[in-house]
C-alpha cells in the first residue's frame, strides 16, 4: 500500500511538473511574438495548462490524504477548473469571431465572473458542478469540433489540429479511466496520459513545421 501511495505522489507531481513547464514554455512563446493578444493560442492554452497542474497538484494532495477534502477546497479547485475552462472561451473567439476581437475580453470577463460567483458563493459541491457543467461541456466541446474542423479545412493553418484533436481524445481517455484506475490502484496511468496529451497539445500549438513565409505546413 505504501508503494502505491509513494507511486501516486511521484507520478502526480511529475504530472504536474510537466504540465506547469509546459504552460510556461507556451507563455514564452506568446510573449516572444510580436504582436500579442491576450486571447493568442499559446497564452490561452498556457493558462490552461498551469491551471491544470494546480488543480492536479490539489486533487493528489486529497487523494494522499494531505489534505482534506472539504467545500472549501473544493472551492479553491472550481476555481482552478475555471482556469482550464474559461481560456477555451478566448480560443473559440480567437478562431471563429475575430470580427468582434474587441468585446473578446468583455465576453470572457463576463463568464468569469459567473464562474467564480458559483465557486464562491454555491452552497454545495454538486450545485457548484451543475452550475459549472454546461460552461464546461459547451466550450470542451467547441474546442474539440473546432479543431476537428480545421484540421479537415486547413483554416488553422499555424497550429496542428490534428495533434490538438489528438490530445483532447486522449485528455478525455485519461479523465473518464481515473475513477476506475484509481479504484485500482493504478491512477498514476491516467496521470502518464494527461502528461503525453499535454506533450502532444504543447507541440501542436509550437508547430515546428509551419513556415510563415511560405504559408503552408
């Protein structure tokens, strides 16, 4: 038992490691360009990754019995889930309306908002997910059709969309397998997942083989 515990805790924070250096690696990339938006694929999903490895930090902390898991704490992690969410708001209208790039932020502050009334003021842990739930689907879901699109109609032409649909299939692999591998004793697979998702999504978004000058991948 003590094995699988000190295997969990490695494997956790090596998860959440990769996935904090990543995200950093991405914020480097966007703020390296030179001409930035706060709604850029590389900051968006560097916020997403960072904000992924905290609430993974916290969920294996609870799951160790470091800490506890009481409203408050799950508070704190709706809040870092809004993190994960909210940033796919900024991608959808990065691709899809960048006509209305100037209410881009507006939108986004307003669903911000919403999310962290609900985490902070949701009188229990499952009306605070119920609350949370549709934001969560309709924009995952968004991003995955909208990768799957581009990738089919060379629109993104600056980001593999087949490797960022390759992460998400593999993100919801990894998230739908944690309950029954935890129950097994085997939850640092799914943590292995989630970190070669991430791998794949960082990759995708640095895109080492597009050429600007000569538009094409």
């Amino acid at each position: 038992m003590q094995f699988i515990i000190d295997l969990t805790l490695f494997s956790g924070i090596t998860a959440s490691i990769v996935a904090a250096i990543l995200a950093t690696y991405l914020i480097f990339l966007w703020f390296r360009q030179e001409n930035r938006l706060l709604t850029d694929l590389p900051l968006m999903f560097g916020i997403v990754f960072m904000a992924h490895a905290c609430n993974q930090f916290i969920v294996l902390l609870s799951e160790t019995g470091f800490l506890s898991t009481t409203l408050e704490v799950f508070r704190i992690r709706a809040l870092f889930v809004g993190g994960i969410a909210i940033p796919l708001v900024g991608v959808l209208l990065h691709i899809w309306l960048p006509g209305i790039r100037r209410h881009h932020m507006r939108i986004i502050g307003l669903v911000t908002l919403y999310w962290v009334i609900v985490a902070l003021f949701g009188p229990t842990q499952e009306l605070i997910m119920i609350l949370h739930m549709p934001i969560i689907l309709i924009f995952m879901g968004g991003m995955v059709l909208t990768f799957a699109i581009t990738w089919k109609t060379g629109r993104l032409k600056e980001v593999r969309s087949d490797l960022m649909v390759f992460s998400a299939i593999l993100s919801l692999i990894g998230q739908l397998s944690l309950i029954t591998l935890t129950s097994m004793g085997f939850n640092f697979v799914s943590g292995a997942v989630m970190v070669f998702a991430t791998l794949c999504a960082t990759l995708a978004l640095a895109n080492p083989w597009y050429k600007p000058e000569l538009g094409e991948v």
